[in-house]
C-alpha cells in the first residue's frame, strides 16, 4: 500500500463513539442534555442527531442537532474546519438554507477532544450543527423544474461565495484532495478495486481523455469556491400543495460541507449533474434541465460547456471507484458507500456508448429550450 493508499485508509477510518459516549460530549463540551440520541449515515466522519432537553436557558432554541465527530485525519486540520463553519455561516445570512454553528462552552465553533477507541486514545474535532428539516432528494421523484432549481442553487451558492473572505481561506487550497474534480489523475492508485472488467476500461480511458483534454485547459475555467458534493443525499426538500394540489418541492437544506474547495464554476456544474442523474428516471435529460439552472445565473463559456461532458464522466469514475475501494476497507459500511454505483455504473456506460457529441446535443438543446419558454 502506498503513502497515499495509507493516508487514505486512515482518512476512511471512521471514529467508533457509542451513543453514549457521545451524549457525553454534547454536554461536556456545548453544554445541552440528551434526551435522544441514534447515529445518522456518512462517509468518513460520525454524525449523530441528537434530541436536547428544554432548559430555562433553551425554552425558544432548537432541540434537535447533528453532532459531527471528524475523523482523525480531517482532524488534523482545524483551519479548514473552522472557514467550513464560516463559510455556513456566512451562506445562512445570505439567505441560504444552512444549518446554524452551534458554540461550545468556551465560544468556539470546534472543539478537539481526546477519545478512547478501546485500543487507543484518538484526537477529534467535534461539532454540533442544527437538525434541518425534509427529505433527501434521493427520496422523492425527481421533475424538470427542480432539477432546474438546483442547477441555480449550485450556480448561487459559487456566486455568493465568491464575496467570502477568511484570514484561513487558502486551507481550502488542497492539493492531493481526492475529492476536487482537478485531481481525478489521483484515481490510478485505487483502480485495482474495479478488478479486470469493462467498467475500468471506461475508468481508464477517462483519466487519460482528462489528462489530455481537461489538465491541459484549467486555465481556461473561471475560478471559484465549489460546495463539491451536491448529491442526492446533501439536498433536502420539503414539499408543499400547489393551487391546482399538485406536490410543490423546494429545498429546505444543503447539508455537508466537508468537500468545499477552489475549483471552478464548471466543476460545480459538473457535479451537481452528475448527482442530479443518478436519482432520474431520464438521466441524460436530467443534465439539461441542471444545466439550464445553473447557466440563468452563471452562463459557461465555450471553453466550459466543451469540457462538461467529460467532467461529468470525471465525477462518475470519482464516486465510482473511491467507493469500490472504500468498501474493501470497510466493508461493514457497504451500503451507505454503493449507494451512488447501483445505478451509476450503468449511467456512465450509457455516456460513453452514446458519445459526446449525442449526449451534449440532449443537454444543449434542452438548456436552450429554457430561453424560449418551451421547455424539452
């Protein structure tokens, strides 16, 4: 296993607290009684959502928080952690619907506290965010019109975020970050979990199409801070009736921002339609529709929209073989981690056999039919 395999092992490790133990440090260290406690799904960090006793001091707040325990590698940077709190906060006054901060006893947005895994003590930073309401996106139908308004939320929240400022604001330069779009070279290491098979193929002709035709253009692409994970699952909705009874879906929370980093406008597009896809029942369509949305607020440049297709790819085999590899670590975790290859494999084999130029075709052409109010 190479430094890099061995940095991302540890960076998978996910902390091991028992419920109880993090009743503890919700009180410790910000203060509030558990009355309810269960664990919640994530990647490489531990979430919790946590149910507080009503005090004299809490009668008008919230009850329900997510208590976030970081893993030991993110642990070791407090400065990115901390902008990521900054920069929720900064989107929720912006009007943006973002968890609250919460602070600890000593006035801190994080704190780094000391743990027994049994076999050793591990330092983690600990975070205690409010408990939004509504229902993934993964777990509603998916229609033209809120694809279109997520592809807005993606562009406003690059836009918003480009009047942030932070003293610690070049932590969110990472450079080996296996998670930003520029890094998709980095895959190579992992490839060995995808086996002999059609879909490494597709892998490998993916990084080498993005070594040629996306490296060699960066600098061709609008800078920005990218949210960078904008799934299925990090999107809540909350539906309403329209005056005809029709279910009305808009978003009441973007969760997770964990992945945020400089990237680029079209890395944020790319993404975001990469996840839109997953959860449609007309998946290529579905990034027109995103794309429409993304481009009324920050229209791609012809250098961008030519290399949307094989960012999207890019995404795909990100999500695809990170996973495949993380679950020969963790198999224990298989489910939360395969979520995205059940139906992802087959949408970027779909990609590739239908070609560029067919699938950008469906996307441009339905981007377009946005600006004449006849929409595809």
């Amino acid at each position: 296993m190479s430094s890099g395999d061995c940095q991302q092992s540890e960076a998978l490790a996910k902390p091991t607290l028992s419920e109880e133990q993090a009743s503890v440090l919700v009180e410790s260290v910000f203060g509030f009684r558990v009355s309810k406690i269960h664990p919640l799904p994530s990647y490489d960090d531990q979430n919790f959502h946590v149910h507080i006793l009503r005090t004299k001091d809490t009668t008008d707040g919230p009850t329900e928080y997510v208590f976030k325990i970081s893993s030991t590698e993110a642990s070791k940077n407090p400065d990115l952690i901390e902008v990521q709190n900054h920069i929720m906060m900064f989107l929720k006054a912006a009007g943006f619907p973002i968890a609250s901060v919460c602070r600890t006893k000593g006035d801190h947005t994080t704190s780094l506290v000391s743990i027994d895994s049994g076999s050793e003590i591990k330092s983690h930073l600990v975070r205690l965010l409010t408990y939004l309401p509504g229902r993934p996106i993964a777990e509603i139908p998916i229609h033209p019109p809120l694809l279109y308004e997520i592809g807005r939320l993606a562009a406003n929240l690059d836009r918003t975020l480009e009047k942030f400022q932070h003293p610690k604001l070049s932590s969110l330069h990472q450079e080996n970050f296996i998670w930003n779009l520029k890094n998709v070279p980095l895959l190579e290491k992992y490839l060995h979990a995808l086996g002999q098979n059609r879909n490494r193929e597709i892998v490998e002709q993916v990084i080498k199409r993005f070594k040629e035709e996306v490296m060699t253009k960066l600098s061709h692409f609008r800078e920005c801070i990218n949210h960078g994970d904008l799934n299925d699952h990090n999107i809540l909705i909350e539906s309403s009736k329209s005056a005809s009874g029709d279910a009305v879906y808009q978003v009441s929370g973007i969760l997770d921002f964990g992945d945020m980093s400089y990237g680029y406008y079209v890395f944020e597009a790319a993404i975001t339609i990469m996840y839109m896809m997953i959860e449609s029942k007309f998946p290529i369509q579905a990034g027109g529709h995103v794309l429409a949305g993304f481009e009324s607020v920050i229209p791609l440049t012809a250098a961008e929209r030519g290399a949307l297709f094989l960012l999207v790819c890019s995404r795909f085999c990100q999500s695809l073989v990170i996973a495949a590899y993380s679950c020969q670590l963790h198999p224990e975790n298989k489910d939360y981690l395969m979520m995205t290859a059940k139906t992802g494999w087959k949408h970027l084999q779909q990609m590739f056999d239908m070609g560029q130029e067919a699938v950008e075709e469906i996307w441009f052409e339905t981007a377009k039919s946005y600006e004449s109010g006849v929409t595809m």
